[in-house]
C-alpha cells in the first residue's frame, strides 16, 4: 500500500476501498467492529462519580493509525473547558446507553490540563497530562513492557 497518501496512492479512504474490491455497501455495512468515529461524538464521559463532559473530537496518531485521545468537552458541567483522556484510559463504551466509561474522578478531569485544539499537540503537554493522571506515557519504556 505505497504511495504519497495516507491510503497509499489514495488521497481518500472512499477511493481507496473501492479500488481495492471493498464495495461501498460493505464499507459501511453494519460490521460493528469498524465504527466511524462520526458515530462516537456525543457520548457521555462517566467517571466514577458521575458524568462529566462528553466526546467532543479525537486525536488520532497518523504513522500508527491509533485513537490516541478523545477530546473531551466538559462544558456541559462548567465554562468552556475542553481535555484529553487516553483511549488506554477507556474501560469501557457502551454503544446502547452512548457512554465512554473511564477510571477517574471527576474532580482528577476537571483539574486535568486543558486542551487547546488551535495548538499543536507537544509531547510536554502529552508528559503533563500523563503526570497529571498518574499513568505512563504510551512512549515511554515502562508502558511498552507492560510495567
């Protein structure tokens, strides 16, 4: 899968599915374990203690392919602050009830470093909010041997 595009000589996955053999129908068939991100936003963030914002965006990794983090819009429950939660943080999401369940409080969300989507996302930003939350760095040596 060459080329100068993210799917190879395909500027567009749209493009690259059809010239690969995948029809557009099985595409976008009801297979659940490929699911649009589209489908995604919206859901509620339930911390241990209750609801605290909800998927605004995601950041995606473009070399791995990989939902870094979800953003999150805590807006709903005070004034404009917008974070970013892990999808190595996500326990579990429930597809019925619209809702990302994670291992945190609301209060470690809220005090969690806010997220600027305008800036670019630095890995000092990425170490604080992981030093924020107690958790290692998908980057760092611990995390990749499992420790």
């Amino acid at each position: 899968m060459g080329g100068p595009f993210a799917w190879g000589d395909y500027p567009h996955a749209r493009t690259a599915l059809e010239n690969w053999g995948l029809s557009r129908e099985r595409a976008h068939s009801e297979d659940r374990n490929l699911r649009s991100t589209k489908d995604d936003s919206g859901y509620v963030i339930e911390a241990f203690d209750g609801e605290v914002g909800h998927v605004a965006d995601y950041v995606i990794d473009c070399d791995s392919w990989t939902i870094r983090y979800l953003v999150v819009d805590t807006s709903d429950w005070w004034p404009g602050k917008k974070v970013l939660i892990s999808s190595q943080w996500i326990d579990s999401i429930s597809w019925l009830e619209g809702k990302v369940v994670v291992s945190m409080t609301r209060q470690d969300i809220r005090n969690s470093p806010e997220y600027s989507e305008t800036a670019l996302l630095e890995r000092d930003y990425e170490a604080a909010l992981h030093k924020h939350y107690i958790r290692d760095g998908y980057w760092s040596k611990s995390h990749m041997h499992g420790k």
